[in-house]
C-alpha cells in the first residue's frame, strides 16, 4: 500500500460538510459529488499525480475527466498560460492573433472543419453544432444513440442512463427527459440502439426525410468505453448520405485524446460536422466546432448565429497552442506511447481479475480505458444495453473505495471511464496493478 494514502480523509470531510452550506451538493457539477464516493477535495495536480487537503497522494487515472492529456500542470501550458496573462491578458475582447493561430493548428489535425468557431464547454458546442445541422438541412429531427452524452442544452440532454425497462422496445423511440424543467425540445429527437447499423437503418427509413442528423459519440466514452464495431462507422456514414442527413461526431472525449485527429482520424470515417473540446485545452475551458467551408459559410453570414463573450478568450487559447504544439511536434510518437501505456495497464488489469476469478471486461482504445465488473465471465459488451444489463455497479464502487484508499483514483461510477496522459510512465502503471492487486483480493476474493 502507498505510505502516502494511510490515513483519514477527516479534513475533505469537514471540507464538503461546509461546501453543502453554500454550493448545491457541494459542487458545481453532479458527476463529482455523488453520495457513493469516499470525500476528496483536492489540492494540487503534478503530472500523473494529485493530492488532497488531507496530504494523501493519488496516481490519478481520472485526468479531470479526460483534458488533461499531458498530466496536470504542464510546464508548456503553465508557460504559455502565465506569459499570456502577465504579457498581453486574459480577456482582450476582440480578434487576437493567438486564436488565429490556434484555429490553423486544429485544422491541420482536424482537416474536415475547414472553418471553426471556439466556445467554452463542449455542451455550447454541440448546441451550435445541432443548430447548424438543423438550418443546413431544412429538418427538424435528431437521431441520437443510448448510452451517449451530449451536454446538458435542452436540444439533446436525453436520460442517457436510463434503467433497461424505460429503454425504446423497438429499434428507436422518443428521448426521455434528462432532467426535470425541460422544454418539449426533445420532440424532435430520436433515441436508437448504438453498434447496430440494421437499428439505424430502420431508424432512416421511418424518419429519413425529417432527420437533419445522426450525432453520435465515435467511440462510446458516457456508458464506458464502448468501441464501434468493425465497419459500423463507415456503415453510418454511407446511411447518413444516402438518406441525406448530417453525421455529427461529438469528439469531446476523444478528439486529441485516442490520436492526435480523434476518432475520425483512428477509424478514418470523416463526419459532416466535428466537436472536439476537452483535450484541446490541457485543462482550460474551450470547445471547438466546425464543418466544411460551405455548411459554415451559414454563420458566416450570420443565418446560424453563435456568439459567447468568453469564447475563444486569449487565456484559454494560449492554453490550447500549448498543447496543439506539443501534440504537432512529433504526434505519432506521443501518441505511440499512449497507447503502449494504456495498452500495459489494460493487460494487467485483466491479468488480475482473471488470477482473482472475478468476471471483467476490460476495453480501451488507446488511454480511454474502462474496466466493467459484470454477472458472468465472457460477456461481450458492445452497446449501453450490455453495459447495463450486465455491469454490477454496486461491487464496482466498493472495488473502487477499496484502490482508492490505497492511492490510486478513479471515478466510482463504472460508466466514467480511465483516462492516462504522457506524464504517465510504465512505473506508474505498475504501482497502479500492484494496488489494485491488492484491493481485488480485498473486496473482489
């Protein structure tokens, strides 16, 4: 066990204790304050590692949620951050050349979004990239994929974690609420099995001529990582045209992260319209979408409007070059060791809780990794539906408190999937298994 996890978490305690008397939970986002994890306010962040106010250490395997890509603070992207904002500033409120040079250096991994435009989160994003699938097209429906996540607007926060007995019984149905207080903006979205191309297809014939587009995540990271299966991607491509929809790839999760052009560049499809955020700003907030010249040539002249007083701000571009940079210099070596690293903690996992007798499923693509507990050896999970028919959510949590408290973190939820950055070495990776080891033997045996 790490010397340095031993002991309590009395001061993160008295911390949330007083956080719930002035912030809703405790926090500012659900996913990091729910009822079943042990208490951890964090501190500080060093490359792979993080510590709380009580002094414990954590080899961190949750990455912020996924931005962090070269490990917290960076000394390019601190650089680069604090020169901005002692040389220039932070908010200059017009054009700088700074964001130009950031929109080329996107373009170059990202050559479908002939022309982009910055938001701060990937919800802003994803909402601008619907808005505009929807005035290119002329239509009013979405087709979306259970299990996916695509922020919080009222065009697309559907309950994508819905119990099995609420799902559609057929190939496709209606959205439900993600939340109570919605609009009825969900009408016009359609929820369809993901991994199942007969599913869509039926989908597209019901609905094709009203569909504006199919959004989907190109590698299902909201329920686990959940990779397409060989040729589904394509397969959607080749659908979305035939019936002349738009194809949305949300790379929120995995633009920069499993290859330096996403997803689309790993599986070579490229869609109509990309979303890339998290990645992109080595912890900053920023987003990006983007499209060919003539789809965006619509906010261009102000037909879709966008706008936001914080997009695209000097701080969080400075933030971004930093990373563009780093990735650019050599990306397929960076990326090489990704996925090597991931690769190694992927295998040893599953060493482990085969030695242990525990039926498992882990899958990655590159350092996008998940590892599921489920009812019975050699399931295949391909869609939501495996996940959560066969996922035992609950052993997965007191697995999770058991390895946290030795010093490694990663989230509670099984849905919340691993993310590794370059700052994590092949010595990490063995801390992490030995770790593990030992917590599997503890609340796994």
């Amino acid at each position: 066990m790490n010397p340095d996890a031993v002991g309590t978490a009395a001061r993160s305690a008295r911390l949330m204790e007083r956080a719930c008397a002035s912030l809703a939970a405790g926090d500012s986002s659900t996913m990091r304050v729910q009822p079943y994890a042990l208490p951890l306010v964090a501190e500080r962040g060093e490359g792979s590692r993080l510590w709380d106010v009580d002094g414990r250490e954590y080899i961190d395997l949750n990455m912020a949620y996924g931005p962090l890509i070269l490990g917290h603070r960076h000394p390019r992207v601190v650089e680069a951050v604090t020169r901005q904002i002692v040389d220039a500033g932070s908010q200059l409120g017009f054009p700088t050349e700074i964001g130009i040079r950031v929109a080329e250096k996107v373009r170059r991994l990202f050559p479908g979004m002939e022309l982009l435009r910055f938001a701060n989160s990937g919800t802003e994003a994803i909402a601008s990239a619907v808005r505009l699938a929807r005035a290119y097209t002329g239509r009013p429906k979405l087709v979306m994929f259970e299990g996916h996540y695509h922020g919080w607007s009222e065009a697309v926060f559907n309950r994508y974690h819905a119990p099995l007995e609420e799902l559609p019984a057929g190939d496709g149905g209606p959205a439900i609420p993600g939340t109570s207080g919605m609009s009825r903006a969900l009408e016009d979205v359609i929820v369809c099995r993901w991994n199942d191309l007969d599913a869509l297809e039926a989908v597209l014939l019901e609905h094709g001529e009203e569909v504006a587009a199919v959004i989907m995540e190109p590698i299902m990271g909201n329920g686990g990582v959940v990779p397409p299966r060989s040729g589904y991607l394509p397969g959607v491509r080749e659908a979305t045209r035939r019936h002349g929809a738009m194809l949305i790839f949300d790379e929120v999760i995995t633009g920069m992260r499993v290859g330096a052009g996403g997803a689309q560049e790993h599986y070579d499809v490229r869609p109509d319209i990309t979303v890339i955020s998290k990645a992109l700003g080595g912890g900053y907030p920023v987003a990006a979408f983007g499209a060919s010249k003539d789809v965006m040539q619509l906010v261009v002249e102000g037909q879709v409007f966008h706008g936001g007083v914080f997009s695209g701000n000097a701080v969080v571009m400075a933030a971004a070059e930093a990373v563009l940079d780093e990735v650019l210099e050599d990306p397929d070596a960076m990326y090489k060791g990704l996925h090597d690293t991931a690769d190694a903690l992927a295998a040893g996992l599953r060493h482990i809780l085969s030695d242990c007798g525990v039926p498992h499923v882990v899958q990655n693509v590159g350092p996008m990794l998940s590892l599921f507990l489920v009812d019975e050896p050699d399931v295949e999970l391909a869609s939501y539906r495996d996940v959560r028919a066969h996922g035992e959510f609950a052993r997965f949590i007191d697995f999770q408190h058991e390895v946290q408290r030795s010093g490694v973190f990663f989230h509670p939820n099984m849905f919340e999937p691993m993310f590794l950055s370059t700052a994590h070495t092949s010595e990490d990776v063995l801390a992490v298994l030995e770790r593990v080891e030992v917590a599997a033997e503890r609340s796994l045996g």
